[in-house]
C-alpha cells in the first residue's frame, strides 16, 4: 500500500466528503479527523449539506430540457432565416434560445426576488425534513440565540431578529443554514408544549417590495409567507390555521 503523506488541505477534505479520492488518500485523511474531532464536526456538517441539496434538487438535475434547446435545433433555425436581414435574424434567434435556456435552467430562481410558490414550496421541503428530526432537529440550538443570530445574519448578508414567540406558547428549538435559490437560507425551529413543531424560513431578497401574507396549504402543512424590504419569509406548521396567522403576524412585527 503506497501511503500518501501529502499535507491535507480543504480541498482534500471537501473531496472526501464528496467520495472522490483513492481508498488509501481516504484512509489516510480519516486517521487525521479521528484526530481532530473539531476538524471533524466541521467535515460532518459539509456532509449534511451535501445531503440537504440532494433532497431538495436531485429532480432538478435529472430533469432533460426541452428538445427545442437542443443546439442542433437551434442551429437549424438560424439557418433557415431569411437572406438579406440574416444578420439581424440571427442575432434576434440566439437571443431568444439563450434567454429560453437561462429561463429553463433558472425558473426555480427567478422568484427569489418575490415570494410566491417556489418559496413556500422550499418552506414546506425544509420543514418536512427537519421538523420529524429526533436527535438533529438544527445545526444551533436555542440556548445559543446569540450566536445563532450572528451567524446566520452573518451568511444571509442580513441583519437577522430571531423572533420572540414564548407568548404564543412557543419554544425556539434552534435553527440551521439552508441552500435556496442558489443561495443561503435560514430556519428557525420552534415548539409547543405538546411537541408540535414550526418553522420560519427566511431568504434574502433585493429592492424588496413589501407584500401582504399570502396563506397556502399542501397534504397537512400549512403556510403564511410575505416579503419586506429585505427579506421573504414563510411560516410552516402543522396548526390551525387562525393560530398559525396569529404566530405569523408576531414573527411579521418583529422581523419588520
């Protein structure tokens, strides 16, 4: 067996916890986390991560686009343009393939700047993930609020309030960073007095424009979600809807 006694780097670690090294350069770098448990805390939660992403978008990068994308239809089209304005033509057809193609492979992202179905939907993913979880519920627990807050303002690029909900019989759980929209994320977690669980997802947004809530509902979640300034935002439960809006308009004046 040929040991490899290279320094291990980031990249090396990121490798590993992508599967791509050799059986002996692997071997190599688990003896090194064995040593160092930070180290390895840190490799575990880039783990998850990776497991985070593949459940909210493997259908995407299994999804064929359309065969009117293909480059040889493309190329045929621009072919058959008329003579004289072909110039013009060509420009007018490559724009409109590219801007169908950018709108296929971003039709996910282009609501991030609004709140609407896809963000709700990202809502009601996180929250089915995570909310059933026994043992890793969040990333940061809620006796770490501070920091917690920091962090994910931090990430977000957004002053971030954690809201206050202990009058509506709520306990923060914690919270944890997400990917959505190609971009970060938050959840906080909360919980009443019988165990039941919600969820405030938080993304950020740009030259937001504030708008009213907007209730939805899919098999037994239920959902208020609205947008200001800086920030869209959905709460996920599975509660009544009437308290579920009362819980939304206290997170609403807190976040505001």
């Amino acid at each position: 067996m040929t040991v490899d006694n290279s320094p291990i780097t980031e990249s090396d670690l990121h490798a590993y916890v992508d599967d791509a090294l050799t059986p002996d350069r692997r071997a190599e770098i688990e003896r090194h986390l064995a040593a160092d448990p930070l180290l390895a805390d840190d490799v575990a939660h880039w783990r998850k991560q990776n497991e985070t992403l593949r459940a909210l978008y493997d259908h995407v990068a299994r999804e064929v686009p359309p065969a009117r994308l293909s480059a040889y239809r493309i190329a045929q089209r621009l072919k058959a343009q008329a003579a004289g304005r072909w110039r013009m033509a060509a420009a007018a057809a490559m724009l409109v393939a590219c801007g169908g193609l950018a709108g296929w492979i971003a039709r996910d992202v282009s609501t991030a700047a609004r709140p609407g179905q896809s963000l709700v939907s990202e809502a009601f993913a996180a929250h089915s993930l995570y909310a059933r979880e026994v043992l890793h519920p969040v990333e940061v627990g809620g006796d770490q609020q501070a920091h917690l807050a920091t962090w994910l303002s931090k990430r977000l690029d957004r002053p971030l309030t954690i809201p206050d909900l202990r009058s509506a019989g709520l306990t923060l759980v914690g919270g944890r960073l997400l990917p959505a929209y190609g971009g970060p994320a938050a959840q906080f977690m909360y919980q009443d007095d019988g165990g039941r669980r919600i969820t405030l997802f938080i993304v950020p947004t740009r030259n937001g424009k504030e708008s009213s809530m907007r209730y939805a509902t899919a098999e037994n979640l239920e959902s208020f979600s609205w947008t200001d300034e800086t920030v869209s935002c959905a709460l996920v439960g599975d509660l009544p809807r009437d308290r579920l809006q009362d819980i939304a308009m206290r997170a609403y004046k807190q976040l505001s």
